[in-house]
C-alpha cells in the first residue's frame, strides 16, 4: 500500500469554536482529534457495533497535542490518522491536523483495549492489530517528544 494514512476525518471549523483572540480554541483542537479517532476506530473495526457486541472500546490513556500554527474562522479541518505503533492490547495513533495541506496541529495517542465489563485491558481483535501493522508507519519525526523548557 502506497499510502499508509488509516483514515482522514475532515470538518469545518464552526463560529462557536473560535475564542477571544480570533483563532480556533484550544479545547477544540482535541475536540477535532477526538472524532479523528472514532474515525480511526471505525477503520479499524472497532467502532460502535464493535462496542455494543462485546463490550470493549479503545480507551485514551496517554496524548499529547502540538498546536503549529493558528487555525482562522472559516477554515476547513482535515486530519489524517496513521499507526505509529500497536502491540497486542495497545494502539499508537498519530493524527496530523491540516488547513490547505498545511500542519496546523498534530497529536499522538495511546490507546489501551479495555473490556468495560471488567475494566481491564485486554487483547484486541486479530483482525484489529493486522489492520492496524498493515498502516503502521515510521513514526513522524515529532512523535514521542516530550515537553520541557
């Protein structure tokens, strides 16, 4: 496969998401990753008829948000999702925010498989983690960086 992109999920930026400074508010950039993720999972098999028929999702346990430049009213949001990384009850999503094909914003995240009966991890669908190695990428230079002055 050429392109590794697992899925893209596009919206437009909406009036109220804009704050006092003219920009797209912080909180909505997650807001935005948030549903790239549901996209994600659906991709991935593991959207909501997943969820009804055993009773397990993928839970964030671990992101980080890299805001690159600001995002105006009126824009159009695309993000494109790509595994980073996945092993057998865990997945590595990086998300690329972009306006005009330009990164605006990016995020990484990890996801733990949990069963919501217990509450406790555990292993994902054999079909979910081939999915996931067949779009797993080199991680984009920015993945795995920490925060510190």
């Amino acid at each position: 496969m050429s392109d590794q992109t697992l899925s893209t999920y596009s919206t437009p930026v909406r009036e109220e998401w804009i704050d006092y400074n003219g920009h797209l508010s912080e909180a909505y950039y997650v807001l935005v990753f948030g549903f790239a993720t549901d996209t994600a999972m659906e991709a991935l098999g593991l959207g909501e008829d997943y969820r009804a028929a055993t009773g397990c999702s993928l839970y964030t346990v671990e992101a980080h948000v890299r805001y690159v430049q600001e995002v105006n009213r009126d824009a159009q949001l695309e993000v494109r999702t790509l595994v980073a990384g996945s092993a057998q009850k865990k997945l590595h999503l990086a998300h690329e925010m972009r306006v005009d094909g330009e990164i605006v914003a990016t995020e990484e995240i990890l996801g733990i498989h949990v069963d919501q009966t217990s509450g406790r991890a555990t292993v994902l669908p054999e079909a979910t983690r081939a999915s996931a190695v067949e779009h797993t990428v080199p991680a984009p230079a920015w993945v795995g960086r920490s925060v510190a002055i």
